[in-house]
C-alpha cells in the first residue's frame, strides 16, 4: 500500500513550470529520496504536499485521501511533518521550548478548555513536554535542553528542526536538506536518525544534495530536472543511469 501518491501534480509559478504532471509513490515505511539539480521543483514538492502551494493540477493522495484542497493544519493533523531547507527556528528560545511552542499549535485544548478545564490543559502541557524531552534525546540534545537555541552550532540547530518535526509524532516525515553544511561527522548522525526514524515505523521522504547520503539510505530514488521526474529506481540504478548523469554533469558527482 502506498502512504502517499502523485497522481499528474502541475505546479506552475508564472511561466515557470516547477512541476509538470508528476505521478509518483511512496510506500509505508519507506525512505525515499527526491535528487535534482538546483530549481529542479524538490522543494515545490514539499510545499504541494503540506499545503503551502496549492497545484494547478492533479491529486495528492495521503492514506488514500486527497488531500490537495486542504488547509496546511488539516494536512499536518493526519500526520505529516516537515522541516525546512533554511532552519526555522525561534533563536532566542530555549531549545526544549522549541519543541512545545510548536506542539501548542496543533494540540486541542482551545481557550474555553483553557479556562474551565484546567485538568485536561495541565494533562496536555505535561504530555508535550514529555514528548519534547524524548524526541530530543532522540535527537542526541537532551542536554542542551535549556540552551538558547540560536547559540547552538549549526548541525545541531538542524537537529533540533528534525526533533521538533517528529515531537507532532507524524507517521510521514519530509526533510528538506537535513545535512546542508554539516560537517562529516553531524552528516552520519543524521543518516542513523533517519534509519532510526525508520525502525519507529516512519515513512521518510528525504530531499538531499549528498550523493553519500542520497545512495547510502534511500531504498528509492526519484529525480527531478527542471520540474519533470527524469529517472526513479533503487540507488544502484539510477547511479548508472544516462540521464541522471548527464542532468547533473558538471557536478561532483
Ligand atoms: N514561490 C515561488 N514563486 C515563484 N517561483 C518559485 C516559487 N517557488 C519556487 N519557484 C521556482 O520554481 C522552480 C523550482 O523551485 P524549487 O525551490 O522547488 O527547486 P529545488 O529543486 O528545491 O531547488 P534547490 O535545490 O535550489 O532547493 C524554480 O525555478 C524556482 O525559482
Ligand atoms: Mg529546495
């Protein structure tokens, strides 16, 4: 069964065609990469699938349901979480708060439980905090818990993002360059994170410029050249594939 799935998804941006009738699949518990060169539609993805752009064209299907006419909080409340490609964090807070401001957003208690069912709001506050202390151990942060998070190092304040995505406990997890400008050693981490995302039962879709990364992890490949879905396979095939190669000649890789 596929958790998520494109079916003929067209994104345009004025003349440009970010995404151009793309059909594409994820299975339940999968990680799946999306490669490409710069501009090539890996982030209009993302935004199409979390509801901050709304396609022109086509059907998003998540657990079977469409989901392209809903609003971003209706999406991420079936259990789809995200970080972003520039870190988005609220730097002067502590890093744990990090975590709970974004966990108060989607959490039930609205002003009138607020005010005449304090029971249940303390229920709440204690169980996201609980959760936000784990996902940071998760994470490797538990103790830079109270450190603000704008003093952090680079590597870590992305970790941080990631925690803060999984803290919503979504069952699909998008990651937009987890391991942009970290160094060697911060890159591994992130790779065990995501084999341990996946041991949790998570569906994880990886967009990722580090062919390490992108070939170390990814059970399957989907690549994107200027909107249009080129090649997808299994990372041994797509590393010898033409037209994979020549989108991104005069690259490293
Ligand atoms: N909000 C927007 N308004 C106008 N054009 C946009 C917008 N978002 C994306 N684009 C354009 O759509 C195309 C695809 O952009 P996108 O950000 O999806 O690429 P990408 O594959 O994520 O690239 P990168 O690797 O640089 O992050 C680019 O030409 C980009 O300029
Ligand atoms: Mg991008």
């Amino acid at each position: 069964m596929h958790l998520l799935e494109f079916r003929n998804i067209s994104m345009h941006f004025g003349g440009i065609k970010a995404i151009e009738d793309l059909d594409m699949r994820v299975k339940e518990n999968q990680i799946m990469s999306i490669i490409g060169p710069n501009g090539a539609g890996k982030t209009t993805i993302f935004n199409c699938i979390t509801g901050l752009t709304k396609p022109v064209k086509g059907s998003i299907f998540f657990s079977g349901k469409d989901i392209v006419n809903l609003q971003p909080h209706e999406i991420a409340k079936l259990g789809i979480a995200r970080t972003f490609q520039n870190i988005r964090l609220f730097k002067e807070m502590a890093v744990l708060e990090n975590i709970i401001v974004a966990q108060h957003c989607r959490t039930s208690s609205g002003l009138v439980d607020t005010v005449f069912g304090l029971g249940r709001f303390r229920r709440e506050e204690r169980i996201i905090r609980e959760k936000a202390i784990e996902y940071l151990e998760f994470v490797g942060l538990y103790d830079f818990a109270n450190t603000v998070s704008g003093s952090l190092p680079y590597g870590a304040q992305r970790k941080l993002e990631i925690a803060r995505a999984l803290a919503s406990e979504p069952s699909l997890i998008l990651l937009d360059e987890p391991t942009a400008g970290m160094n060697p050693q911060e890159t591994g981490q992130v790779m065990e994170l995501i084999e341990n995302m996946k041991k949790l039962g998570k569906t994880v879709l990886l967009i990722e410029h580090d062919m390490k990364v992108v070939m170390g992890i990814s059970e399957w490949i989907v690549v994107m050249d200027h909107g249009v879905k080129i090649a997808e396979g299994i990372p041994e095939d797509i590393k010898n594939n033409q037209l994979v190669i020549e989108a991104y000649l005069g690259k490293e890789y």
